[in-house]
C-alpha cells in the first residue's frame, strides 16, 4: 500500500483495511465499550483517522497493531476516568431475584441457544466493563484477543513491566467475581445461564432474536458444550467474536469515497 494521501490513495487503504481488519478493531470496540452504538461511533473514528494517515506500517502484523493503538486512544478518551458498571451493579440486575422460566417456556430450540450465547457474552463483556479503562484494555488485549505481552503493550503505547501490572491487576478483580459465582468456572456455582434469561429479559440486559430464523454465532456449537474451566481467562478466550453490525462497512467505504471525512493524524504515541 502507498503512503500518499490523495483521495483515491485513501479510499483504496481503507478498503483493504476493512476487509482485512474490520473485525478486529470492532471486537476490540465491543468489549470495552459495553455499548453497540459507542462501539460503532469508536470504530468509525478509528478507521477515519487510519485512512487520512500517512504513517500505516505494510507489515499486517504491525497494521493489526497499529489501528489497535488508535481505537485504543479513541475509545479511552471517550471513557469515564472509573467504571459506569460495577460487580455490585451487575450482581443486582442479574442475580438480584429469584430465577424465572416463564419467559422462555416457548422459545424454540434455537432461540434458546442464542439468548444463551447473548447472555453469556453480555454478562462476560459486563465483568469486563466493572474494571478502570487501563485494566479493561490490558484484559481484552491479553485475555480476550490473545495478544502476547510484547505485542498488547506496543498497541498500547506503553512498557511492557507496566502491561503486565495492569494486567495482573484486571485478572485478580475479574477471578475473584467470577470465582464463587458463575457455572462456567464450577459447575457448583450458583449462576447458571440457562435459569437466568428470563431474568436477563425482563431486565433489558439481553434481547429476543428479530428474525424467526436464528442463526448463531460462530463458532456454532451448543451451549452445552461451552468450555469450563477455573482459569477465567480461558472462559473469555472461548468467546466468539461480537458480529459487525449489518451496514456497517459500506457506510465506513462511503464515508470515505464522498470525501466526507476530514483527514486526521493517527493517535498520538502514549508514554
């Protein structure tokens, strides 16, 4: 890819930003937004200021990092100095009542695995949402995304003894909620998925399918069979990625295409 800026040079790095790492920066902007349109607003920005830089490296490995390191900068400055969400909070809209089953009585098969993954995700993605914005981005880059040490604290701007701390940290809080209370980590805890929609309902944390045909995300497997293990992190990495909203990458090539984006230089480095 050319480092020119010329309009047809920006339209042309951006679709093959897109089509390579879309995804990725819209994983990233998910977790640690806890909101589908903050998600959407971040991931916007951060391939707008990718398109009208001169500095993306070619290297796919080094791109990957580098638009992590802008939505990084895009959605912390965005983010409250302390959490909007708290174990506290969460335990209340979830655990606060007694389990209901009403609600899902008539769903169908498939309905029912897929308010079981959203519920999953959502309430996984919430956990993550309870830590400070440098704990939470030091937990989706390691435990989430799978980045190593070396490569999460280039993305972040920051040393990698100070990764590592915040990373540790993140790991402790998270273990310590999930520890005594969610199946996936003992199947004796008293949080079970299956007994919680109808909870998770009626109090607006998840959603009912739009379309009668339900079509999971991947990776498709039942429920069922969803990975336990004590290592809460291992939990997280079975995850499957967040889908990208409908409509979302051809407003993004629009965008640029009409020129209605201004050019902007990438994120700034962070000492």
């Amino acid at each position: 890819m050319g480092m020119a800026t010329t309009p047809a040079a920006a339209e042309s790095r951006l679709s093959y930003l897109l089509e390579k790492f879309l995804s990725t920066v819209w994983n990233f902007c998910s977790r640690m937004t806890l909101s589908t349109q903050d998600a959407e607003t971040a991931t916007y920005e951060t391939f707008e200021r990718a398109a009208g830089s001169d500095k993306a490296p070619k290297d796919d490995e080094e791109l990957e990092l580098w638009l992590l390191k802008i939505a990084s900068y895009v959605v912390e400055k965005s983010l409250p100095p302390n959490p909007e969400v708290d174990f506290d909070l969460l335990d209340e809209t979830l655990r606060s009542e007694a389990t209901r089953t009403h609600e899902v009585s008539s769903l169908s098969q498939p309905e029912r695995e897929f308010l079981l993954w959203e519920l999953k995700q959502g309430c996984m993605t919430a956990v993550i949402n309870c830590l400070s914005p440098g704990e939470r981005v030091a937990f989706v880059m390691s435990s989430v995304m799978g980045k190593s040490d070396e490569h999460a604290s280039k993305a972040l701007g920051i040393k990698v003894s100070a990764f590592k701390v915040r990373l540790s940290r993140a790991r402790k809080k998270i273990g310590d909620y999930l520890a005594p209370r969610c199946e996936h980590i003992d199947p004796r805890n008293p949080c079970h998925c299956p007994s919680r929609i109808g909870i998770a309902l009626q109090k607006g944390f998840i959603a009912p399918p739009q379309t009668a045909i339900v079509q999971l995300r991947a990776p498709q497997r039942p429920f069922d069979q969803e990975i336990k293990s004590r290592d809460a992190t291992q939990i997280f990495r079975t995850l499957p990625e967040p889908a990208v909203p409908a409509g979302l990458l051809s407003r993004l090539k629009q965008s640029v295409s009409s020129g209605t984006w201004d050019k902007k230089p990438a994120a700034p480095a962070r000492k």
